[in-house]
C-alpha cells in the first residue's frame, strides 16, 4: 500500500475523530448548562479556620474518596489494559500474517505493517489511560474506573474471536 493512498484515509480518520469527540465537552460536564443557571445558592458556607486542618480527605460526590491518579488501583488496571492490548496485538498479527483480514476499520488502517499495528495497540492503550485521566480530572471517579475495564473486556473479546477464527 503506498503512502498517498493512506493520506486520504488518515485525513478522512481525523475529520470522523474531530466531529466525534468535538460534542465531548458537554457530555462531560457534571451538570447541564440550564442546571446550573437555575441553581441558587440563599446561605454562604462559612470559610474554614486557618487554625482547623481536616486530618482526612474529604469524600466528594456518592462517598468517594478524592485518590491520586496513579494510585494502586489504577496501575493495576492499566496495567490489565496494557496486557491486554499486548495479547490482541500479538493474536492480529498471527492471524493477519497467516491470511486473515482485519474487521476493524480504524485498525485496518494500520495493519498493513507490524510497526503501524503495534503503534495502533499503544495508541489504544494511551487512549484509554487519557480518558481515564480526563475522567478523573472531572471527578467522575467511577468511570475513571470503568474506562480500564470496557477496554480489557473489549480486547478480550478481540482476542476470543481471534482465537477462535484462526
């Protein structure tokens, strides 16, 4: 495959990207626009003493608990997501070297080289670590969480299916 038949399909992936991920800011926001318009708030919290230090981190929305990022957790988790994404990369290219086609059409875009596919498998997994990253700036703490595991079960599914269609 040359290289100017894959300028058009790389620019014609970042146009569908940007008009996908453009409306993302709303969707993230904790509250819509006209709910916090009509929010009022009648009585100011007082401001806290200089000499009164909480000994604890104050839980934030549903009993969570404020956490580092890299927390234990989380490296686990990614971790997981990186495995995963390794064991999928690993059954793609078996498969793909011994005939098979790629389903994926953001992945087919890369799989015509081992080089193109492992840096379609690190570009995923750095994908999900931003968006859990993102998630946990906004304080969605749960789905900072939930990211990590939509991403392993689909790469597991990946691979079943690449197992099983060999």
């Amino acid at each position: 495959m040359s290289s100017n038949s894959l300028r058009p399909r790389c620019k014609r992936l970042i146009l569908i990207l940007a008009l996908v991920l453009a409306p993302a800011g709303k969707l993230l926001a904790q509250e819509s626009p006209f709910a916090a318009s009509m929010k009022t708030t009648l009585i100011q919290p007082a401001a806290p003493s200089p000499f009164v230090q909480p000994s604890y981190v104050q839980p934030t929305k549903l009993g969570e608990r404020e956490h580092r990022f890299w927390d234990r957790d989380n490296t686990i988790l990614f971790a997981a997501v990186g495995a995963s994404a390794a064991a999928d990369f690993c059954v793609t290219r078996s498969n793909l070297a011994h005939g098979g086609r790629e389903l994926n059409p953001v992945t087919r875009v890369f799989a015509g080289s081992t080089a193109g596919l492992a840096f379609n498998f690190v570009g995923e997994t750095a994908g999900s670590i931003g968006v859990s990253y993102l998630f946990h700036k906004t304080g969605h703490h749960k789905l900072e969480r939930v990211t990590s595991f939509v991403n392993i079960g689909v790469s597991a599914g990946a691979v079943g299916f690449g197992l099983t269609h060999r």
